[in-house]
C-alpha cells in the first residue's frame, strides 16, 4: 500500500513538472508531502 502510495506521488510529481516547468514551488511542496 506505501508503495503504491509513493508510487503514485510521483507520477503526480512527474506530470505536473512536466507540464507545468515553472511551478517549482509546487513540485517542492507535493514532494515534502509525499516523502517526508
């Protein structure tokens, strides 16, 4: 279950850094959210 958990938070990440290169503070905060 972590890991699917983890495994979606990237996918997340990678689609929003991704589409979105800019939104760094963003990426920043959904990576503490799902690693931390």
């Amino acid at each position: 279950m972590q890991t699917n958990k983890h495994a979606t938070c990237k996918l997340t990440i990678w689609i929003i850094f991704t589409h979105s290169k800019g939104q760094i503070l963003t990426f920043n905060v959904l990576k503490k959210q799902c690693f931390s």
